[in-house]
C-alpha cells in the first residue's frame, strides 16, 4: 500500500475513532427518586428531556430496581411500575432535546411479572404519525437490558425527539412491569470548524503521501570513472650525431 493510501485509512480511523469518542447521553431517567404517589411528568436526570405519565389512569408505582444500564454510576434504586389490564393500552411519552446530536440510540432495563405486560411497543413521532421502532417482551425472572438503534429515523436528529412506550398484554390486576435507567445516547455532530480542520489535515496529508518511497529514498552513488590528466612529456633530446666524411 502506497503512503498516500496508508495515510488516508489512518486519517479516517483518527476520524471515525474521535467522532465515536463524542457518543454521550442525551437524557436519563433513574426513578431513584420515586417515594410515595407517583407524579405525572419527570425531569431527566441526566440530559435535557422530559416524561410524561399523563395517559395513565392508575397502576403507577415505584419497586426495587437494578444498575443494568444505569448512566455514570446511578445506584440500584427504584424502577417505575405499572400494574394492572387497566393499563392495557396506556403509552408514557418522552421528549428529548436532539440539538446537536445525531446516531441516536434508545434503551432501558425491563423485567415483567408472569401476568405482566408482555409487550411495550416503543415508536417514534414523525410530525404526523407514530412510527414502530421495536417491540419489548420483557424478562420475567430477571432484570434485561433492551436497546434500539434510532439512526434510521434521521428526523429526529438535530432537534427532537417524542418516544412513546405502549404497554399491553397484562393478564390480571396484579401483573406488572417494571422499567429502569431509560436513555437516549447519540454522537455529536461535527462542527463546520472541525470538519474544515480535517479537510486541511486530509490535503496536507495528501501531499505528503504523494511522494512515495522510491521518491524519498537516498539514490545510490553511481561509480564514474576517474579520468586522469595526460602529462605531456618533453621531447626526447636528439643527440646529435658528429658526421665525419672520409676524404676522398
């Protein structure tokens, strides 16, 4: 793989891994706060949002709950309850501020009595028209966690969201199900400066990763030949030769 190509892959795990860094909660609800009657509306514990119990008609209460999903160290304490086939059909609606966030996720720990509701639809408002998201048929010997990705519904990104659980199939007057440690959890999205300082990054990037290793590395010497200069020599002395003539 060329330097350039490493390069990129690299860049977009930093990427990716620093996006998946910035997943947090959006909003929470421990009902560790549940003494006595049951009010209508909750505050998030966590986050911005806010629950609404106003459908229901009665069968509300708190029991012991769990620490299964709880966020940042939440205690075990009590869980929101509803009992009874008067409930048959009651929904708790939630609203969330999405500002911001994107790549939602919903969930929460179940668990249910034998007689208790079998089934909590959860969904999603479009602006028109409740949408399913997934249906819980919550555990009846122990506490679950239950999680749904959200992230196909993108309008409820970078804004709002309205989630509503509809219980049914409760069998008698003292079936119930209990729910703990509700959240939604999503990713920032970007900034237009951070995703600018990437483009930067990514073209300086980009250029260093066109010089590839054969371009960098060191040529080797190439050997030429060593040309030595010619001395010129002096001529050789002619030695003059004594010409005798014999006489005649």
């Amino acid at each position: 793989m060329s330097v350039s190509k490493k390069w990129f892959a690299s860049m977009a795990t930093v990427l990716f891994c620093a996006q998946g860094a910035f997943a947090d909660v959006v909003a929470a609800w421990n009902f560790n706060s549940l003494t006595g009657a049951v009010p209508t509306s909750f505050a998030a514990d966590a986050g911005q949002g806010g629950l609404s119990l106003v459908d229901f008609t009665g069968g509300l209460s708190g029991l012991v709950g769990t620490d299964v999903n709880a966020y940042n160290g939440d205690i075990a304490g009590q869980s929101l309850t509803v009992t009874g086939t008067t409930q048959n059909t009651k929904s708790l609606v939630i609203d969330v501020n999405t500002s911001g966030m994107k790549q939602l996720q919903f969930s929460m720990a179940a668990r249910r009595s034998s007689s208790g509701f079998a089934g909590m639809l959860v969904q999603v408002w479009d602006g028109q028209i409740w949408k399913d998201v997934g249906n819980i048929s919550a555990n009846t010997t122990q506490w679950q966690l239950y999680s749904m990705d959200l992230s196909s519904f993108t309008f409820v990104e970078n804004g709002a969201l309205r989630l509503r659980i509809q219980f049914s199939g409760a069998t008698s007057a003292s079936g119930n199900a209990r729910i703990d440690n509700l959240r939604v959890d999503g990713s920032l999205v970007p900034t237009p400066g951070a995703i600018a300082a990437a483009g930067v990054a990514a073209a300086a990037g980009a250029r260093r990763g066109a010089r590839t290793p054969e371009a960098d590395a060191t040529k080797p010497a190439v050997a030429h030949p060593i040309v030595k200069p010619v001395l010129e020599t002096a001529p050789a002395k002619i030695r003059a030769q004594k010409i005798t003539r014999k006489p005649k």
